[in-house]
C-alpha cells in the first residue's frame, strides 16, 4: 500500500493531512493509499493567536481533524530523513514513505551568548506562552520589556500594554520595519495611544532578575523580558536541500515540490508568490500550501491531476491590543482599516484559521479550497482607511 508520510502539525502539516485525503477520494474510495502524520504533540496550535492573554484556548485537537478523513497520527518526533532510503526515523523508528511532505514549521532563534538568556520569554510555542502568562498572571502594575518591533512583537506589547508597563527594544531606527512604511503612522499612533515606551537601535545586553540591561548602559526594571526576534525554518529542511533560502528554507515549484518525492509546505518551503516575492513564514501561505502539497504528494501516486500552488492576494491584520488593530493590503502594505474596524477584521481571522472538526466532509470541502479571491474581509480596493 502506498504511504504519504506528513512531517508536522502546525497549519501547513494538518492540511497536508486533509489535501492527501482529498486527493484519494477523488482517486475512488478504495483507493490503497495510507497517510500518517508524525506530530509529537496532541494538538494543532494556532500560532498567531498566542499573543492573546488565553493561550490555551489556541489550540485543536488533531484527532478531531485527523480521525475523520482516515489519517493516521503518530506521535513522534523526527530526527531523521533519508531521501535516498524513503525513510524518516522518528523516536528511533524507521519509517517508509513514498512521498514525503515537509511541514516542520519553524521556530524562534534564540539569542546567542546573551547573559540570564534562560530567564527569557517568548509567545512562540504553547508552552511558551503559557509560562508567560502564568508569570505574569497575578502581577498587578508589571513591567515587562518586549526584544523585537516587528510582527510578533508589535502583538505581544500592545496585548501586554493592557494590564502594565511596556517597553519595545528594537536594533532597527523605526518600529515596524519588517513591514515596510505602509502602517507605520498607524502603529506609531497606537503604541502612542497605550503608553507603550521604546527604545530604538538598541537591545537587550543582559536579563536579570527583575531588570534588564540595555545595550545604551540603561538598566531598567522587567519582570520578564519576552523575546521575538528572528525566525527560521526547521533544521529538518538541511536533509532535504543544500540550497535553503535565508530563512533556512527549502526551494519548491509550482505544485511544491522539492524532490521527485518530496513536497515541502509552510514556513519550511520558499514558494514563489511572484516574479519579485516569495511566500511569508504566515498561517495565510502555510494553509493553502498545506493543501496543495498533501494534495499533489497523494495524486502523484494516485494518478491523480496535480494542482499548482496559485497564491490568493497578500494581506497582513497586526492586532494592537486596546488601541484596535490595522489592515493591510498588497506587499507595499497599504493600510485599509485602522482601529475598530481592523479589529472586527482581525476577529474574523482569528475565527477563519479554526479548521472544522468532527466531520469529514466539511474537512475535506475546507482542504478543497486553496484561493480565496479576497482572504478574510472584502474590503473595497479604493476604500480610504478610517483614522485610528
């Protein structure tokens, strides 16, 4: 029987699952295909949510996704794969496939000889927000300082800014600069807006207890220092490609793959979006590769059509906390709603990421679906953003 073999269960990996499943059925149903997906943990998390004061309410659990559309879980993690053999090894298991999806995701970097780095905290992973939020739970007045003004940052200090003192420490001249000049007024205003102090061209030079030392000689207080600076693609992509890209990502083609049989997807493949950008490390880019990647993997044994990977318009929503929200369009990020209105943009979001459970076929009709004309909120082109 043959066996597509899912690296991952973030977005990108659940929806492998899906994509796989879907191509099978479409084969017939007996088509004699196996899918297994290797995730050690029991749930999806949903990643852009965990800057919310609630973290474990971000998560889902594979087997209401998994167990319906009739792929396998197994939890394990991977160590090891052979392209050569066909085999992973996971928890020291040999494992055969005959097509692979890579969707292992990335992770935080951490900071490399950074004096008290083992009292950081990041809002990365689960367990890392968890013990953020625990740490901070019955702290009234805290202060905490945030390593990083882009995307993740920006969240997590103006989610944080609700219940104390924040200040956002950032090497570069400007807040925001990942996401170019587009929203920077808007962002600005709103840190303006909930108090929240920075500091540019600066870092963070040590982490004590309860302060933190800057890179200007500043010792200023923290109960925790939360770090979101850097991302890269999981290490499992360098047994894949000795050709990553900056992010430690894998090169794809149009249907995803990277090897005669291996497909990568989410924020371990660097798809073209277009002539001039690739794909963002974003649940926006990783769900729909995810299922066209499990898709292609399945119909490729199946002798099934496969489906190229076609990208929906890029848009970005930045929550700000209590000051609302901002929503962008296009790569030059041109702000489309600001305040109250982005915010109800960014709930739907929040909604729109929850994969359907429980039933098969709304699974596999989501799994289906891999363009949205417009994603999330279909604003007007030529609408004039509100004022913040």
């Amino acid at each position: 029987m043959a066996h597509v073999v899912i690296v991952g269960g973030g977005f990108a990996g659940v929806w492998s699952a899906a994509g796989a499943a879907l191509a099978r059925r479409r084969a017939g149903g007996d088509a004699d295909l196996r899918v297994t997906l290797i995730a050690p943990n029991e749930h999806l998390v949903l990643r852009p949510r965990l800057y919310e004061p609630e973290p474990d309410l971000a998560k889902v659990e594979l087997g209401r996704i998994l167990e319906p559309i009739g792929a396998r879980h197994l939890r394990a993690s991977v160590s090891t794969i052979d392209t050569g053999r066909r085999v992973v090894v996971a928890d020291g298991e040999e494992i055969g496939y005959d097509r692979l999806v890579l969707a292992a995701g990335s992770r935080l970097v951490p900071p490399q000889g950074l004096p008290g780095a083992e009292r950081l905290f990041d809002i990365d992973t689960l367990d890392g927000a968890r013990r953020l939020t625990d740490h901070l739970r019955d702290r009234e007045e805290y202060s905490v300082v945030v390593v990083g003004a882009g995307f993740v940052g920006l969240e997590a200090a103006t989610e944080l800014a609700a219940r104390g003192r924040v200040l956002l420490v950032d090497q570069a001249a400007v807040v925001g600069e990942p996401l170019g000049p587009g929203p920077r007024k808007e962002i600005e205003a709103a840190l303006d807006e909930l108090g929240v102090e920075r500091r540019l061209q600066t870092t963070v030079t040590e982490v004590g207890d309860g302060y933190a030392v800057l890179s200007d000689g500043a010792r200023v207080e923290a109960d925790a220092v939360v770090w979101s600076v850097g991302m890269r693609a999981s290490e499992l992509t360098r047994q894949v490609s000795d050709e990553l890209d900056h992010l430690g990502r894998v090169p794809v083609d149009r249907r995803l793959r990277a090897l005669p049989e291996v497909f990568a997807a989410g924020d371990t493949a660097a798809a073209p979006f277009d002539a001039e950008h690739t794909v963002m490390q974003a649940c926006q880019h990783a769900t729909p590769m995810g299922k066209v990647a499990g898709y292609n993997a399945a119909a490729d044994l199946l002798g099934v059509p496969l489906r190229d990977f076609t990208p929906a318009p890029y848009v970005t929503c930045l929550d700000l906390g209590g000051a609302g929200a901002i929503f962008t369009r296009g790569w030059d990020r041109r702000v489309m709603a600001s305040g109250a209105e982005a915010k109800e943009v960014k709930k739907l979001i929040n909604q729109y990421i929850h994969p359907p459970v429980d039933d098969a076929q709304q699974i596999l009709a989501a799994a289906d679906h891999v363009y949205t004309e417009l994603p999330f909120f279909p604003l007007d082109e030529e609408k004039t953003a509100p004022a913040a």
